[in-house]
C-alpha cells in the first residue's frame, strides 16, 4: 500500500504530456498559410502599385470671365536649346546637357516668351544649375523638373504663358 502512495504520488508530480492531434496541428499550419498569403498578396500590392497618386488633365486659367478652361491639344511651342551647366555629384562635379520646349498656352503667351526670351532662358539656367546628379536620374525626378520649371516660369512671366516644359534633350556626365 505504501508503494501504491509513492506510485500515486510520482504520477501527480510528473507533467502529463499533451498529445496534439493531427486536426488540431493541421488547423495551426493552414492559419499560418493563410496569414502568410496575406502579407504577401498585400506586399506585392504594394510593390506593383503606380508611384503617386493618378492626376487629371493639366487645366490652364482661362483669360475669358476668370473660367478653368480644359487644356486641348497642344499650344505653340517654343525652343530652348542649349544649355549646359555644371552640377555637383557624389564624386566630383558633374556637367547636365539640355534642351527643352516650353509650350505656350496661346499665341499671346509664345509672343511673351519669344520677347523675354533672356529672362525665360536665365530663369531655366539658373534653376538646373541648382540641381544635383542625384536628382537627374530618374523618370519621375524629370517630370518634377519640367513642372518646377513651368511654374517657375509662370511665376516669373505671368500666370497664364506656360502650360508645359519638355525635355528634348538631357544628358549628365
């Protein structure tokens, strides 16, 4: 009867081990699966999705009773050709190459520009030798540029000369 206490007494004090079964590890393994596939289906959602937000068409302010008029087309254009400047880099100095359109919103704003021509060209100068070759890389940092410049340039001549600057040549070395 002693040995049967000592027996007794050995079994409470030993852990009783838990078997898993196999519906119950199977049911954790496919949660995992399923929160895995998740994170990855949200991850490359993320990856693939377009950089910013989508924007409309450009609208450009109407002279006639102050309206927004939908740009159609596209307006007289204006050469800018030749510029070269010279732009720091992470390794030394670097020099950018560019040529650009500017496209006036009507005959009256590429009259303006061709006038002040000095003052649109000093306007560019002056800003791309602002910039840096880390920021003349990409796309995107190209399309910031053209539309830095055209509200610069709005800026500097009026509000309704410039509706758009294009590169026709940008080279960095």
């Amino acid at each position: 009867m002693a040995r049967d206490i000592e027996n007794e007494e050995d079994e409470k004090e030993a852990p009783v081990e838990r078997k898993w079964s196999t519906g119950r590890i199977i049911g954790i393994v496919a949660g995992a699966n399923v929160i895995v596939i998740a994170i990855a289906i949200v991850a490359l959602r993320l990856i693939m999705a377009p950089p910013g937000p989508k924007t409309e068409e450009p609208r450009v302010e109407g002279k006639e009773h102050g309206k927004v008029a939908e740009r159609r087309g596209i307006g007289p254009l204006v050469n800018l050709d030749g510029f070269i400047v010279n732009i720091p880099g992470e390794d030394g100095n670097h020099y950018l190459k560019a040529s650009m359109s500017v496209e006036a919103t009507g005959e009256e704003g590429k009259a303006l520009l061709e006038e002040k021509m000095q003052i649109v060209r000093n306007e560019v100068l002056m800003y791309l030798s602002g910039l840096n070759v880390g920021s003349t890389r990409s796309v995107k940092q190209k399309r910031d540029m053209e539309a830095r410049l055209r509200t610069l340039l709005n800026r500097r001549l009026g509000n309704d000369v410039v509706a758009g600057a294009f590169f026709t040549e940008f080279v960095t070395q």
